[in-house]
C-alpha cells in the first residue's frame, strides 16, 4: 500500500539582478510503499509552479525525501519548463533544527537553475494556515504504479509518450479545440507537443 499527500510552498526569488519576483509551488507527493517511504523517505513530486518569468503554471515533476530525523532535513528536487519552452530545475532544503521545530520545518531556501547557471534563489514558506489541510491530505493509496518508483523522471526529448494513433487522435482533439482567430494562433506541433506534455505531466 502507498501513500499521497500535497503541499504549497511560496515565497520570494531573487534574480541575477536582485531584483524580487514571487514564487509558489503546489505538489502531490506520493510513495509506492509505505514500509520504503518510512525508511527512505523519498516520494516522487509532480505539480504545478508560478514563479514569473521563470515559470507561468508550469508542470513540474520531481523527487522529494523527508527525512527529519536520521537526516535532519527535507529536500525538494524537480524539473519544470520556462515560458520559452527551456528547462529548468529547482532545488531547496529544509535544515530540521530541535530548537526551532516550527520555523525549520516552514521554511525552505531554494535555487532556480537553468543548465549550470543558476538564475534566482530566495526562502519560500509553508504557511501554517496550511496546516490543517496539508495533515488531512495525507492518505493511504498511491496512483504510481510500483514499477515507476525509482524510474528516470520526465520523458526524452521528442518522445510524447504516446503511440502512433493516440498522437493522431490527440492532433485531431487540438485541433478541434483550438480555433485560430484575431488572438489565437492556429495550432501547431509545438501546441501538440506541449498539449503531450501537460497530460504526461497529469
């Protein structure tokens, strides 16, 4: 048996400039099984950030291991895509202090990296209003299939995921959803491409 929960992390970012831009992330974080995730405790992320112009609702899919004790702190590790299409990584920890339970366990310093160069770090929080529904969140079932737990994250480049005829049925989906007018463009492959993603992302 599995486990699934969500959290909201948000906060500020400091660019190349200092310049502040605000941040916010919503994951679902879920674990195969338990017994691993006790003793691991690794889950694999997906998600949506909103970090302008970093990132405009992008899907996100990651790794996290929440380890309070043995290791003292939490991690967060995903991949997301610009609003160009580049990608992008972030990473950020949490130090679990015993003098500070609160404080450590809310806040979180974070980079933003695009290849070797890292383009905004800053703190994001957990707010404790949050609380309630992050505890009540927490639940006993898992929708990633056991064999994907430890597989690479994310997709090849050029690869959908999808076979030759749902790519096909997908273009035609598109392409009838999306109608070419004065402020939509008519759709083209990267608009299917992306359309892939998204439902890979889901």
């Amino acid at each position: 048996m599995g486990l699934s929960f969500f959290e909201t992390m948000s906060g500020e970012v400091l660019d190349e400039q200092a310049v502040a831009h605000p941040i916010r992330f919503e994951v679902k974080g879920e674990a195969t099984e338990i017994p691993h995730f006790l003793t691991s405790g690794e889950v694999k992320i997906t998600g949506i950030i909103d970090a302008p112009p970093f990132a405009e609702r992008a899907p996100l899919e990651g790794t996290m291991v929440i380890s309070p004790l043995r290791k003292r702190r939490i991690t967060y590790d995903f991949r997301f895509q610009n609003p160009s299409g580049t990608p992008c990584h972030f990473a950020g920890q949490k130090d679990i202090s015993f003098f500070r339970p609160v404080a450590s366990m809310t806040h979180m310093e974070g980079t933003i990296t695009a290849g070797d160069d890292v383009i905004a770090s800053g703190e994001l929080r957990f707010e404790l209003d949050d609380l309630g529904e992050f505890l009540t969140s927490w639940w006993p079932s898992s929708s990633i299939p056991r064999a994907d737990m430890h597989t690479p994250l994310g997709r090849a480049d050029g690869d959908s995921g999808l076979s030759e005829g749902e790519q096909s049925t997908l273009q035609s989906l598109v392409e009838a959803t999306f109608c070419a007018g004065e402020s939509v463009p008519a759709p083209d492959q990267i608009t299917i491409d992306e359309t892939a993603h998204q439902i890979h992302a889901m």
